[in-house]
C-alpha cells in the first residue's frame, strides 16, 4: 500500500496521462510541403493532427479566402462533412 505522501504524486500523474491524447502528428512538416501534406487528401480534418506552429487555412465549400500567396502556408480544401479534397501551397 503506499504511502499517505506518495498518494498525491500518484494522483497528479494519474490525471496528467489522461489529458494527454496519445496522438502523434499526421504529418511533422512545419511549412508547406505538398510531397508531405499529400497524404491529407480524403482524410477528415477531425482526425489530422499538424504541428501547431504550420501556418495553415482550412477552407470550406464557399468560404471567402485572402488571395494573398504565402508559399509556407498550407491550404486545406474540404468539403462540407470535414472531409480533406485537396491541399495546396499559398
């Protein structure tokens, strides 16, 4: 059994793996590579885990975009049930 002084850092680790997700990155790529983002297409945007700092626009049938290129963005074309159509660069 353990310890009353053990029993509050067993808790905290406890509760901190359950927060974790488990999920790894869809793809590590940190800017736009269209060899890599590739492999999106006809995934679900629900299940596409990307870095946090890849600049990206996800872009739903009949949504307003910018028209300005950013070569390292990456632009996800989905259609209305989430589902990944295309990707591109800009």
């Amino acid at each position: 059994m353990p310890s009353a002084r053990a029993i509050p850092s067993i808790l905290a680790a406890a509760i901190l793996s359950a927060c974790s997700t488990g999920y790894g990155l869809t793809v590590a790529a940190t800017s736009c590579d269209i060899s890599q983002h590739q492999r999106l297409v006809g995934m679900n945007i629900g299940e596409v885990y990307l870095p946090p700092q890849l600049d990206r626009r996800e872009i739903s049938p009949g949504q307003v975009v910018t028209q300005d290129y950013q070569p390292r963005r990456l632009n996800i074309f989905m259609d209305a049930k989430g589902w990944i159509a295309r990707v591109t660069c800009g």
